[in-house]
C-alpha cells in the first residue's frame, strides 16, 4: 500500500523502525546464545570481548550430573507422540462433527466445551491430572505427559483442523459417495490429501506447544521423565545459577524451533493465522 | 438425502458385481446411512473418550476433592468431609487474593501492549514491500521459543550485576536497577517480558488481517482526500476490528494462564509482588500438598474463567446487535 505519493522517506522510516523492532527481538536471544560460549568468570565480569568455549555445551550435554540428554529425548518423545494422537483424534472429531449428520445441539456442545476448556489454566487441572494419573499407576511415566499435552493442545486442533475440512469441497465428497466410496475410503482418497497443508501446519504448532508447555510437565515429571523446560526451570532453581550452563541449555532448546521456522514457515503463519482472520 | 437422478447411474457398475444390492435401486442409500452411523461415531470417539477421561472426570475429581480435607501419609491419603470450609477459606487467603490482583494487572497491561505495539509493526510492515518476509521470520521467532526460555533469557539479560539491560543503562549514564528483586519493578518487569514474548503473535495476526483489507477502500479514501491518519483511524481500524478482538480474545485468554515466566523470573516474588493464580495454585497444591484447598481454588478460578467467558460472550452478541 505504499503509494508512490507518499514517498520514499516514509519508507525509509518505517524500515528504520522495523530494523529496530527486529533488533529488539533478535539481539536478547542471540546475547543469551553467546553468553552459552563464555565461561562463568567472562560473563560475569560483563567484558564485551570474549574466547568462545564450547565447555557449558559439554557439561550441559555430556557430563555424568546432567540429564540433558534424557531430557532432550523425553521432549522429542512426548512431543511426537502427543502430537500424532491430537492430529488423528482432532482431524476425525473435525470431520466428523463438519460433515456428519449431527444434531446441532450436539455440534455445539462439543466444539463449545473445548472452548471452555481451552481457557483453564492448565495448573487448574494438573492437581486432578496428578491425583488421576496416581491412582492408575501412571505418575512420573512419560504417558502421563503425553496425555496431558494431547488433550491440551486438542481444542487448538480440532478449531484449526475444523478451518480445514470445511474447505473441501462438499459437491468432491458427495461425489466420492455416489461412487460407492464407503467413509474410509472416502477420507484416504479424497479429505486427506486436500487437508494436507492443514495437517502440516496444526501439527507443527502442537509440535511446538507440546516442546514449549512446562507447567503440567513440572508437576507430573520427575527427574527421568522430565522435559526440556523442565531441566532448564532447575537451572534457575539451583542456590548457585550456573548462568552460561542455562544459557547453553536454553540455546540447545530452541533448536527444533529454529528447524521448524527454517522448513516451515508458511505452515506456521497459515496456522497462527487462520483461527484470527477466518 | 434425497436420492438424485445420477445415483443410479453411478452405482450401477459399483452394484453390478454384487447381485444382492443390484435388486433395490436406493440399496446404496440404506448402506450409506448405516455407513454414516457407525463412522460418524467411530470418527468421534478418540476426542470424545479424550476429552470425558482428561477434561471432565478431572473436573468432576476437583469439584469432589474440594469438599474435603485430605491428609497424606506415607503415600497414602485419607478423606476427611470439610464442607465448604475450603471454599470459605479462599477468602481470607491474601496469596490468592494478590494472585488475582497481579493476574488482572499482569493481564491488562501486557495484551494491552502487545496489541499496541504489535499493531503499530504491523501497520509499517504492510507500508514496504521489501523485506517483509525477512522481517516476518525474525518477528516469529519468539513465539516458537518457550516460555520458560524467555524466562531464562530475561532473568540473564535483566541481572543486577551483568545483564545486558543494567550494562546499557550504565552507558547513558543510569545506576544499575533490581529489575526482579525489588517489589515496585517485578511485576512491570514481567509485563515487560510478556510483551517481548507475544508482541511477534499479535503483530502476525495483525499483519494477516491488513493484508486481507480489500484495495478499493483505501483508493476511495485517497481520492477523497483523507490523510494518512484519517486513513487509519476511520478505514483502517473499523475494517480491522474483527481481527482485533480476536487477537484480544486469543491473548487475553493465554495472559490469564500465565506461569512459566514467573515461575522462573521471580517465583512470585519478591513478597507476594508477582503472585499470579497459576503460581498460587501450584504453591498450594504441589508445594504444600493442600489437596482439598488446592481443589476448592482450582474449581473458583475455573468459575472466574467461565464468568469471564460468559461476559465476553454477552458483550460480543450486544456489539453484534447494536451493528
């Protein structure tokens, strides 16, 4: 929209701004990664130059007292594996409730309920998942975690995957039926592939909030089962902060994230985006 | 469904193989509607067992386990009935009540300004055309980051002794502040940080929401003579509303769950400066094993949540009448 009238100097300043918001984002994440190179004493005594070392990625990673590693995989764990359920319960319920002869009420009672749902604040119910969890044997195992995150992340799912499957075509689906498609075929064939960019996109972002989410993690987690955040929430909890550990474990974090901005960008704004502007 | 003149036709080389079927005409619809039956509820029941098992039976659990005292031993608990002696407790509770105090300022000022900043950033991003997507990328990435990443990233960069922010102060000539540790800054500190964190959200939405603005509207206003503020503020805002409510809606319910940053920023502290509900929630239940009580507070923010609901919704359909 910048008309030519408007001139070039307004473009400049608008760019002036935008390369100072940018800063503002990038310089504090990109310090913390640096800070990960530094030792101890250099970070301390706030000296701008500095050697890097590699020592804080070695002791977060390597060293017999941390868990790093283990964490690291139980994050990939949960987060793969909550996000598989959530997509295929989230994409059927979608389907289902869009395109099946349900009554309304019903409709909207459950799109309604995972409404209300999704705004607790998941602290609310860890106490129940916690005592639930307990009392069928599955406190302190990765299951737990993942069951957790699944029906967290469920109503964001089934809201995004709804946008989806209300964009195919119903005329494509009735005539898959008037061939004889029988349902199962008719999701192979003919919903999944036209719902593919939308499954790219919301399982990228239970991905990700999957990674991202501590709080129900904390409390349903012990040292083995403990996620990513988990491990660098204790950083900070420790008497003595091993400041460029954490900051190396924090750098090593944001990785997948940093993975997934690179290969999937476009999935991820069509995702954030399409709840908002639809 | 009324059976269409092309049915017969399509289901004729479908039908042929099998004799049975190919005797009734509409035998296709018969099996469609047992077809629908069955795979409407197949299809269903995953989210729908998911959601009975981890979002209503915990409720049900909480609401149960609030009218009780629970006591632990060895592993084991034992019930005692309490009342609503929980719930009359939560009155006095001035750690809950400060929770709540912080969580609605927390709430108010951070969305408040991420929404301003986001919009503003959004309004000059959609002003160029080069670099958008480069902007775009490096806007995004704190939404991908965790919170409880932000939360370390921020504890380092606001440390009294080394961070980055006490270091620039110094520069112009400012004394080194205790962002975190003291009480009259804590709690605007980690509205601060908040607003790091989802300003790029907002900003994304917004963004999404110009974009999406026809073209004809702006070259009306153009040529009736409208300044670039007039622009904005009787074309650009109206046309945008929708998206703003919807971002305000997205954020405000996330401001509310706030935990992460505080958990590791300031651990509520210092005092009770930026006790928020979640934390207070855990410090009950987790910290301090009052399962009964903590059940009876998770069930009262759970009703604070659906009243808040049920306001937003009401006030929604009265704009919505008054359009």
């Amino acid at each position: 929209m910048s008309a030519g009238a408007r001139g070039a100097s307004r473009s400049w300043l608008a760019h002036a701004a935008l390369v100072g918001a940018a800063a503002c984002v990038a310089v504090p994440v990109i310090w913390v990664v640096l800070a990960g190179f530094r030792t101890q004493i250099s970070l301390l005594s706030g000296a701008f130059w500095f050697t890097p070392v590699l020592k804080n990625f070695r002791e977060v990673l390597f060293s017999k007292t941390s868990d790093f590693l283990l964490n690291y995989l139980n994050s990939l764990i949960v987060g793969a594996l909550s996000t598989l359920i959530c997509l295929v319960a989230a994409t059927l319920a979608a389907w289902s409730l869009h395109r099946m002869p349900w009554p309304r009420w019903f409709v909207h009672i459950f799109f309604g309920w995972a409404l209300v749902f999704h705004m607790f604040p998941p602290l609310a119910l860890a106490s129940a998942w916690f005592t639930i969890m307990r009392s069928i044997g599955l406190d302190n195992t990765l299951t737990a975690v993942i069951l957790a995150h699944t029906v967290l992340n469920l109503p964001m799912a089934l809201w995004l995957m709804g946008v989806f499957v209300r964009d195919v075509p119903v005329e494509l689906e009735e005539a898959a039926r008037l061939d004889g498609a029988t349902t199962p075929v008719l999701l192979r064939r003919v919903v999944l592939p036209l719902i593919a960019p939308g499954l790219a996109a919301t399982s990228i972002l239970t991905f990700v909030f999957s990674w991202n989410e501590f709080g129900v993690a904390l409390t349903l987690t012990m040292k083995q089962t403990a996620t990513v955040p988990v491990a660098i929430a204790k950083f900070a909890q420790d008497y003595e902060i091993l400041y460029t550990q954490m900051a190396a474990a924090a750098a090593l974090s944001i990785l997948p994230a940093l993975v997934l901005l690179i290969i999937g960008q476009r999935y991820i704004v069509a995702g954030l985006t399409q709840g908002a502007v639809k | 469904m009324e059976p269409i003149a092309g049915t017969a036709a399509h289901a004729a080389p479908f039908a042929a193989g099998q004799p049975a079927l190919a005797k009734r005409p509409a035998a296709g619809d018969f099996d469609r509607g047992f077809d629908e039956r069955v795979w409407r509820w197949a299809a269903l029941s995953p989210a729908l067992v998911l959601l009975l098992t981890l979002s209503v039976l915990p409720l049900i659990n909480l609401f149960i386990t609030s009218f009780f005292t629970v006591t632990w031993s060895g592993g084991h608990s034992s019930l005692a009935p309490a009342g609503l002696s929980n719930y009359r407790a939560l009155a006095g509770d001035t750690l809950f009540r400060a929770g709540l105090l912080n969580t609605i300022l927390f709430a108010a000022f951070a969305v408040g300004g991420q929404m301003l900043c986001g919009f503003v950033l959004a309004l000059l991003c959609n002003q160029v055309t080069r670099g958008r997507v480069l902007y775009r990328t490096i806007f995004i990435l704190p939404i991908l980051v965790p919170g409880i990443v932000v939360g370390a990233i921020w504890k380092l960069l606001l440390n009294f002794d080394f961070g980055l922010v006490n270091q620039a102060i110094g520069l112009i000539g400012f004394d080194p502040v205790n962002w975190l540790g003291s009480a009259s800054t804590a709690l605007a500190s980690v509205i601060f940080v908040d607003i790091w964190h989802w300003t790029p959200f907002c900003f994304l939405l917004f963004l999404a929401g110009l974009q999406s603005l026809p073209l004809d509207v702006y070259e009306a206003a153009r040529i009736d003579g409208a300044s670039a503020w007039q622009e904005l503020v009787y074309v650009t805002l109206p046309m945008m509303l929708p998206t703003i409510m919807v971002t305000f809606a997205f954020r405000l319910v996330l401001a509310f769950k706030v935990f992460d940053e505080v958990y590791l920023l300031t651990g509520g502290g210092p005092g009770t400066s930026t006790q928020v509900v979640s934390y207070t929630l855990y410090q009950r239940f987790f910290r301090e094993d009052q399962t009964g009580y903590g059940s009876a507070m998770s069930i009262a923010v759970i009703f604070m949540t659906c009243l808040l609901l049920v306001a937003a919704f009401s006030s929604r359909r009265q704009t919505g009448a008054a359009r």
